[in-house]
C-alpha cells in the first residue's frame, strides 16, 4: 500500500487530548496513521499528498446501529397505514425482510454502504433480516462490505416469528458466519466482524434465547438486539415473563461487554443499573424513535449511570452528522431544558462509537487520529469561521462543520471518495437501476 500525506488541513484527532492540530500533517503507511506531527516534519519525503485545503480532517463516522435491507423501504407507499408500532413491523417491516432475496440483500447492502462513503460513515454495526434467503445472506452482505472497502460489524436478527424452523437456522447463519469472521480476523482481515444477532424480546421465546446465548457463549461473542424500543416490548415482557426484559436477558446469558442494546426507551433506572454494572452497550437512534412515536430514550440519565451510549440510525440515514444534531435538540426537548443533552448525544457520536467498535476490532483504536490508529479519515468542507479548538469543538461540529458536505472518505489508507467523487471499481448508475428493478419486484409483496 502506497503512503499518503494529509496537509493543510485543521485536523481533529478525537484522541484522548481532544486536539485540534493546525500546521500539522498525517501520515499514513499501510493501512495505519504512521505519525501526526509538524508539517515541516515531513519536508523530505517523497509520498502522495492530500491538501486539504483548510478543511475540517477528522476521523471516519460510525454508525452503531444500521439495517442496510432498509434501502429498499425508500419511498414505498403501498403500505397499509400504522397507528403504533406493532403495525409498523406486521404492515411494513416483517413483509420487506420475507421478500428478499440474496441478491436483494446484496444489492440493498451496497447502496447503503455507498451512502455512507459519500456522508463520511466509514464503520457500520448492521443487523438483518431476510427469513425466506436466510442461509448465506450475511455472506452476501460481507461481500458488498468489501466492494464497498468499508468496515462493518454483521449479524442476523433471531426470531421465534417465523416459526422454529427459521429461528434454527437464523442461529446457525449467526454461528457459522462467527466463526468465519474469527478465522478472517486470525490472517489480518480487519474489515468484517460479527455479532449474535437477535430481534427483540417479544419475538424470542426463552428456548430459542437459551440456544443462542449457549452458542454464542462457546463462540466468546456477544449480542446485538433490540431493547424496549416500544413500550409494548416492556409490557409484553413483563405480562409473559414476570420480569422487565433486560432482567429477562440477564437471566438467559445476554447482558455484557460486547453486547449491543439498540434503542432502551422504555428501560426504568433499574434496568439501567443492570445494563450499566455488566457493561452492556446502549445504542441510541433518535430519528428512528421519532419516526416510529415510541419515545425519547433518557441518554442524559444513562450517561450518569456510567452506560456507554452510542448514537445509531436505524437506517433512518447514513449520515450520522445528521442524526447528532437531531439526538441533541431532542433531548433538550424531552428534558425542557436547552443546557441538557448536548455533550451526551455529541458525546455518543464522537467518543462511544469509537469505544463500542474497538470491541470488535481489538487494537485497531478506531475513531481517533493518532500514531498506530487505523487510516479511516474523512475531510470536510469546513473552514471554520471563528476559533477551533478543544474547547469549541463540540459546538463547531454540531453547528457548523454537519451541515456540511464530506469531500473525501478514507478507510484502511484507501482514498475511496475525492472531491464527493467516487474512486471504486463500481458502476453506481447500474447499481441504482438494478436496484429499481429488484425494488419494484419486491413492492408486489404489498
């Protein structure tokens, strides 16, 4: 892999001192940052340069919580109308995942994760569901990730709803794919991991839970699942089980460090103190939960619990700058108090994604520029207009530099997009038109 210099920009390491360095360069040298110093450090070498031109350089975005299949939901209008969100899942969700095939899955995969590229994402934490092309269907999403060259955490959603059958298999498509990410890990692989995947409690008896929390025990994975993100979840819980559903998974093996809980609206302090002393990730989607009315997760209160909170999408966006500024007002607004939630949900984005995604990728310390950090980078068009630097950062990148647009995304020490121009080996026109033929197809199913 060739070397490349990052200069003349205003570069935010995101590291543990939070710098802001101007005047300063980055080197990359195979796939890592090799060093961020001076710029007149540099004077004598003879490697590709990068100018960015005074322009905000940052570390690449991640996006804690996607649903990549959900390209194919973009502007679907044959649904029936949903009032709660139970019909949300019967009218609109559980009838896309039943028509998708594997090239569906593919191709739905690819168009996001181009989406991503294009607004800075460099990492994703994707959960699936395809129930009738379930065998093989993570491999397929592996596939694109790695046309795409981005990183990405996978895992398929386990769920009784289908009948036992397709529960068995959904393990097994979690097992095996596990496994695969751990022997790719063990050769240098360093784009693909894996997770358990789970859909939620309502959906899973305590069999099908107790069989995945077994395999996923012997494989040292952890879980990726659905918490209470409506209230219904928590009642459902709670009237067939007696219990509040994370002491339900706390019973079954589920909780702990490498685990991802996405959304945890209806969670009560008890629950979180659950969450909080084994560790357990919480991700918050803000948009999402808003689209779909089940509420406003109380990041401000889990924070305080010490839970580490990451900010997803649920595939509302690939653009996690978008979803910052909307996770911010919205807890303001829950709380009715504006100095409330700016450094949770800024916080989220900026420093828990990292921390989350460094369980999966051991030693990659992804999220931060800094000697011996992975090479994901991102440049955007911001020369700010007043002072940079630690202490304004927060404010500057929710107020300024995400409501502007991301000319270069780098992952690995690889240029992917320059100049808002795609630099891959894929035909984007052809994609999207493959990607209308299949879409129309599989909108008959409604």
């Amino acid at each position: 892999m060739s070397s490349l210099l990052i200069k003349n920009g205003m570069i935010v390491t995101l590291d543990d001192g939070g710098r802001v360095l101007e005047d300063h360069g980055v080197l990359i040298e195979n796939g890592l940052i090799a060093k961020v110093a001076p710029l007149g450090t540099f004077r004598d070498l003879h490697v590709t340069e990068l100018d960015a031109h005074r322009r905000m350089v940052m570390p690449g975005l991640i996006n804690a919580h996607m649903h990549f299949y959900s390209t194919f939901a973009r502007g679907l209008y044959k649904t029936r109308p949903a009032h709660n969100f139970q019909e949300i899942l019967e009218n609109l969700w559980w009838k896309l995942d039943k028509a998708l095939s594997l090239e569906a899955v593919y191709v739905s995969a690819l168009v996001a994760l181009i989406g991503g590229i294009r607004h800075g994402t460099t990492t994703f934490i994707d959960h699936h569901a395809s129930p009738n092309a379930l065998r093989g269907s993570l491999a397929c999403i592996s596939d694109a990730v790695a046309v795409a060259r981005l990183r990405a955490c996978l895992a398929y959603e386990v769920s009784d709803r289908d009948g036992a059958e397709i529960a068995r298999e959904g393990i097994a498509e979690n097992e095996e794919f596990i496994k695969e990410c751990q022997r790719r890990a063990l050769t240098g692989d360093s784009f693909v991991r894996a997770l358990f995947g789970l859909h939620a409690s309502f959906t899973l008896s305590d069999r099908t839970l107790s069989s995945a929390a077994e395999k996923a025990a012997a494989l040292g994975s952890g879980f990726h699942v659905h918490v209470a993100e409506a209230e219904s979840d928590e009642q459902h819980c709670r009237s067939f089980y007696g219990s509040s559903i994370v002491e339900r998974f706390q019973r079954l093996g589920i909780l702990g460090p490498n685990s991802i809980f996405a959304h945890c609206v209806h969670v009560n302090e008890q629950e979180q103190e659950l969450i909080a002393a084994s560790g357990t990730k919480v991700v918050h989607n803000p948009q999402s939960n808003m689209n779909n009315a089940v509420g406003v997760a109380d990041i401000v209160a889990m924070a305080g619990k010490g839970i580490c909170v990451g900010l997803g999408t649920d595939a509302m966006t690939c653009n996690m700058l978008e979803e910052v500024r909307v996770a911010t007002w919205l807890q303001k607004l829950h709380s009715k108090d504006p100095a409330a939630g700016f450094s949770e949900a800024l916080t989220a984005l900026l420093v828990n994604n990292a921390r989350i995604a460094d369980r999966y990728w051991c030693h990659k310390k992804l999220g931060r520029i800094e000697e011996g950090a992975a090479a994901d980078l991102i440049v955007i068009d911001y020369d700010p207009p007043t002072p940079l630097d630690s202490r304004s950062l927060l404010g500057h990148i929710c107020f300024g530099a995400a409501e502007s647009a991301v000319d270069t995304t780098i992952v690995n020490g690889r240029i992917l997009m320059k100049n808002k121009k795609l630099q891959l080996d894929i035909d984007e026109e052809r994609l999207l038109a493959r990607a209308r033929e299949l879409a129309k197809a599989l909108w008959e199913a409604f």
